[in-house]
C-alpha cells in the first residue's frame, strides 16, 4: 500500500473557549480530489489552513506523505494554496506572479522562464505574462492563481472556494478546467466549498462537515444517494424526509411504514441503522417525486400519494413544485415534458421505493 | 430630460465644493495673495513702507549666502526628521496593524491622544526633560553616573528630537493606513510559496505599504520644514530654521515686505518639492489616509 499524501489524524482546533473543529481524522490519497462540503462557519477553511500551516492544531497530528508535519512551517511544506480573492501579487507581473515560488527554489533562470511557460500554456493563458493583475478579468486572475499554486509542483494543493467569486457561468467552465488540470497533474488535491453542486461534479471523495465535525465521508453517489444523516441529506440536494416506523428487517430490505405513503420496502444497501419496531426517517429526493394526472395508475410497485400544487417553481429545463400533502409540503423536481402542472391542481406524486434511503431516529 | 439631469450632475459637485472653496478663497487666496503684493513693496531706513513695485526685497532673499544656508540646513534638518520618523514609524505602524481589533483601537487612540495637548506645550515638556535641572540630568547626577549636568538642549539635535516627536503620527498614521490596506493572504501565499516571514515581509508588505511611507514622509518633510515654534524653544542661537527667519522679519523687525518675500521662497520650495513627489507618486494615498479612496 502506498503512503497517502495526507493524513489528518484525530486533529482538533479551539480558538479560546470555541472549538472550531472536533477531532478529525481524513486520509488523502495521493493523486485524489476531496473535497470540504460544509455551510458557513463548519470548520472548513480551519482544517484547510491547519494542513497548510497557516494555522495550528491544538491536538492531533498532520503527516504529509507520511511525514509527521505539525513543526514544519508553511514555507518548507511544499503545498500549493489558491485563494478565494486571488491572492494576486498586486505590484508584481503575471510572469512574476507565477515565478514566485520558483525563485525561491533552487532552479536555474533558464528553467525557470520554461516552467512558467509550461504552467501558463497549462491554464490557456500564454500570453498575459506582462501584464499586472488589476489587467486581468477575475476568471484569468484566478487561473493565473492556480498556475502560480501548480508550478512548484507541490505536494498538495489547497483550494479554499476559489471559484465562488466568479460568475455562474464562467464558475462551471473554471470547475471543468480545473478537474481536467488536476487531472492532468494527478495532483493530491483538497478542495474547500460550500456548493453541493461543485462538490458533486468534481470529488472523488466527499467530506460533509457540520459545526465542526464530520458528517460524512465517501464518493459523491455514495454521499447523494446514502445520506448518513438528515443534516446530509438536506445539504445535498433537495431532500423530503418523511417520519416512518420500521416494520422488520431483512436481507434485502427494511420495511417500514411511512407517514402518507404507507409501506415502504427501502433497499438494504440504502438502510442505516434499521431496527424493527424503532422510529426512522425515510429520505426521497425532490427529484424522485414525479408528479402526475390523478388518474393515471402508477406502475407495479410504485407507491403514490394525492396532494395539491401549492407553488411552481421554474428552473429551466426542470420545475421545482412544493406540494401540499396532509399538513405538509413535499418538494418535487421534475423535468418538464408538455405541460406543467398549476398552482392548486391536484396531483398524484409517485415514488419508487428503489429512490428512498433510510435515516434512524426520529425527525429533529 | 436628460440634459436637465446632466446638467445637474455637473453642477452638483461645484454646490458641495462651494463652502470648502469659499473658505479656501477667503482665508487663503487672498492673504496669500495679499503677501505677493507686499513682497514687492520697500521698508524705509525710517521704518514705514513704501508702496510700489520694488525687487531689493527679492533680491535679498534669492542672493543673500545666510538665507541660502539656512535654507540648505532646513531642508537638511527637515529630511533628517523624515528619516527618522520613518525607522521610528514603521515599526510601530505594522505593529498596530498586526495587533487584535480590540488593542487596535486603544493603540491608535494613543497615538492621537498628543493631539489634544498644544504644540508648544508638548515641544516645551522637552525642557523638563532634557534641560539642565531636567528630569534626565538629575537622574544621571544624582545616581553618581555623571559629576555635572550635560547640555542637551539647544542644539541640533534636540531641535530634531522635537520635530520627530511632532510628526511621529503623522508617519505612523499614513504607514498604518497603507499596511491595513495590503491582504493578509498575499502574505499566506508567499509564505506558501516558499517564503521565511522576513522574505514575505520584504517581497509584499514592504513594497505595497511604500505608497504610505512616502506621503509619511511627505507630511514629515513638509511640516518639518515649515515650523518656527520647535526651533524657538529647542533651539540655540545657531539652529534657527527658515520659518524662523520670516518669524524674526516680521514680529520682530516689522520688515512685512521681507518677511513675505521670505515666506514665498519657502513656499516656492515646498511646493517644489510637492510637485516631484505628486509626480512620481500621486497624492492618493494622502487622500486616503484621511478617510477617503
Ligand atoms: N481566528 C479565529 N478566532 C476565533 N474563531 C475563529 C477564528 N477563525 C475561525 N473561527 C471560528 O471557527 C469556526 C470555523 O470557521 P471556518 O473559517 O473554518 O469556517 P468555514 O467552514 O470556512 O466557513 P465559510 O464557508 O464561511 O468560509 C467559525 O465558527 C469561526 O467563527
Ligand atoms: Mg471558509
């Protein structure tokens, strides 16, 4: 086995009487993309600045390719750090901007000038060597940020959301050329966001934190299709949860009775913790909720419920509709074919038990 | 529609500049202009003045070797003060940014306290110092390090001592302004990159505070050269500055039309001086050390 780039053992952080983070313990393979999924104020940037020394743990350790690192300062890590603002040498070229890091290792002049190139060629922007940050555009100052952050080849790279200071679109191409250059570089890499949808898209591996402790860990479907908590499920996505009783248990399925829909049989493989007899949540995504005509049957096995549109949400090529079932509103994100429905129709939701997860415990 | 509009966007600034203009026009225009116009009248041999177009005044003042050196060692003393206000200021100025919002304040409102004690008071509490019976002198003998009392007053650099004293927060003000401006992470990325605290500080925060350093240094250099008051009382004999001399032709001789013509030479000089530096480095920063972008 080989070693991890990174590993975060049982670290801690307390500013004064606050505990920022509770003990986490991460492993980073080498050449993985994980990424710091949280709401504001989780403890990403702290555990990010923690590994890049800017920051230390007040317990626990932090080892770099195996390499106990808690007393080596910032400047002898060999780590890559790409900021939310840039963090752009304002008084200093592109071309210095990106020599930076160079110039402070031993390379030859010579060299250096290629390895610049190389890195600016590597984020398609040959050419604004002369030029000074204020010149670039916040999409181009950021790509320059990360060929700065890349061109010392270092051992990690750091990224605290750098993409959420750019504008929607420009955001999604700067996620897409980010992967690819990550992958390219097969660099280890720990991604700092609060944006599911970026997370989703670009992870190998997940971290969904809250108040300073983790959640969950695991591979995007994983983490989206198996919440391990209400907390993970309604930061992922639009999530329903619905309170249910667990009926019994067995090797392929949990059997419980839910609150409108009735009995449900939930997939094991999407199951936590089901005891027979015990309170549990049942979790179905918004987009899982069809809606359909009152008088269409649904098809075996699928379950279905009556409720009444209360508002219509369009979202392009999708419409979120929040509808009234008994005392409460559901969540459905359907695709549009034909004609949506209007507020105040009544509808008939459809759900296939296959879509549903299983939390335990009973809703807080 | 949007003629009347335009209209009143350009008229607009002039309405909120006007009371600032009048003031400017009313207390300084035309005394200053007031000043020209003496500088070219004569003071008799009998005491009164002579209205008319007269150069000797000029003369005087641009040929005379003793204006010239006093002139010369002003501008010397004036950048001395500078230096030291800026090796004594910058320190002090990153350390204030760099403390605790809650001790921040308390530094900068000691900083500003000073003010609210007179110039001349504050230049005179040098004398309880520094003077023969001072505070200083009577530790020192009394404590058996020194036999006699030294003269540390009235001399140059007691004369500096007070400038520097005088003008320490204006530096330590402008330097401050500048370094809580520069983004804490463009340190963290040096840093990142590879960079010991010391190097990060002479790569980012050293060049990017510079603009503050300089109009630091401009105030300094400009309020250094301008005063009468700390040469008066810190001052010997010899150690009288520019400003001293227009001060002595005009309260004490009653020689108005020399001492404007001295005055405007200082000014002109001044003025030089604030032309190179506007020129090289703009006056924004000033600008912005006063509240505004
Ligand atoms: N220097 C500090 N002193 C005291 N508390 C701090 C300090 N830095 C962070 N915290 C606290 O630690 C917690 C975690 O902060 P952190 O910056 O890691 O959040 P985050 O997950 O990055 O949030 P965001 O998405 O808003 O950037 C917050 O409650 C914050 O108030
Ligand atoms: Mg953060």
């Amino acid at each position: 086995m080989t070693t991890p780039a990174v590993e975060l053992v049982d670290i801690v952080k307390r500013f004064g009487a606050i505990t920022a983070l509770q003990p986490m313990s991460l492993t980073l393979p080498e050449g993985s993309f994980v990424t710091l999924l949280g709401p504001s104020g989780c403890g990403k940037t702290t555990t990010l600045r923690m590994v890049a020394g800017l920051l230390d743990p007040s317990a626990g350790e932090i080892r770099i390719k195996g390499k106990r690192v808690n007393e080596t300062p910032i400047h002898k890590r060999n780590l890559g750090l790409v900021f939310q603002n840039y963090a752009l040498f304002p008084h200093k070229t592109v071309y210095d901007n990106v020599a930076f890091g160079l110039r402070y290792r031993d390379i030859e002049r010579s060299q250096i000038k290629k390895l610049v190139n190389e890195a600016l060629d590597l984020v398609q922007l040959p050419s604004l060597g002369d030029r000074y940050p204020k010149q670039l555009s916040g999409g181009q100052q950021q790509r320059i940020a990360l060929a700065r952050a890349i061109v010392i080849k270092p051992d990690v790279l750091l990224l605290d959301e750098p993409l959420s200071a750019l504008d929607a679109n420009l955001r999604e191409d700067m996620r897409v050329e980010l992967k690819r250059i990550q992958h390219q570089l097969g660099i280890t890499t720990l991604f700092v966001t609060h944006d599911q949808s970026e997370a989703l898209a670009m992870s190998d591996t997940i971290v969904v934190m809250s108040a300073g402790n983790v959640e969950q860990v695991g591979a995007p479907e994983e983490v989206y299709n198996t919440p391990s908590s209400e907390f993970v499920a309604r930061f992922l996505g639009a999530s329903n949860i619905i309170e249910s009783r667990t009926l019994s248990v067995d090797g392929e399925h949990a059997m419980v009775e839910a609150r409108d829909f009735g009995n449900v049989p939930v997939p094991i493989e999407r199951v936590r913790n089901a005891i027979t007899g015990r309170e549990s949540k049942l979790v179905i995504r918004a987009e899982f909720l069809t809606l359909n005509k009152t008088d269409k049957t649904p098809a075996d096995g699928v379950l279905s419920v009556n409720g009444q549109v209360e508002t219509v949400d369009y979202q392009g090529q999708a419409v979120r509709y929040f509808v009234r079932v008994g005392d409460r509103q559901l969540q459905a994100i359907n695709m549009i074919d034909g004609h949506p429905f209007a507020e105040g129709e009544t509808v008939s939701i459809h759900v296939r038990p296959r879509d549903c997860a299983l939390l335990p415990g009973a809703i807080t | 529609m949007a003629s009347t509009v335009e209209a009143r966007e350009t008229r607009q600034p002039w309405i909120l500049l006007s009371p600032a203009l009048t003031a400017i026009v009313l207390l300084l225009i035309i005394p200053l202009a007031f000043i020209v116009v003496y500088s070219f009248w004569l003071r008799t041999a009998a005491g009164s003045e002579q209205v008319g177009f007269y150069l000797d005044n000029w003369k005087e003042a641009l040929t005379d070797s003793f204006y010239r050196d006093i002139l010369l060692s002003t501008l010397r003393i004036a950048l001395i003060t500078t230096i030291a206000c800026a090796l004594l200021g910058y320190p002090c100025a990153y350390f204030i940014a760099r403390s605790k919002s809650g001790n921040k304040t308390l530094l900068l409102l000691m900083l500003i306290l000073p003010f609210w004690i007179s110039y001349i008071i504050r230049t005179m509490s040098w004398i309880n110092i520094l003077g023969v019976s001072g505070a200083l002198n009577t530790l020192l003998v009394n404590s058996g390090l020194l036999a006699e009392p030294l003269q540390l007053l009235y001399n140059e650099p007691s004369v500096i001592l007070g400038l520097v004293h005088f003008l320490l927060p204006f530096m330590v003000l402008n330097v401050y302004v500048s370094l809580e401006g520069i983004d804490e992470s463009l340190e963290s990325a040096a840093r990142s990159l590879g960079c010991t605290s010391w190097q990060s500080f002479l790569e980012v925060t050293l060049p990017l505070s510079l603009p503050g350093l300089a109009a630091g240094g401009l105030l300094c250099f400009v309020l250094a050269a301008g005063t009468y008051i700390t040469p008066l009382v810190l001052g010997g004999a010899r150690d009288a500055m520019f400003a001293n001399l227009v001060y002595e032709a005009i309260i004490v001789q009653l020689n108005w039309p020399l001492g404007s013509a001295l005055s405007l030479m200082l000014l002109f000089v001044l003025g030089l001086v604030v032309t190179v530096y506007n020129r090289f480095v703009g006056m924004g920063q000033i600008a912005k050390s006063f509240g505004q972008e």
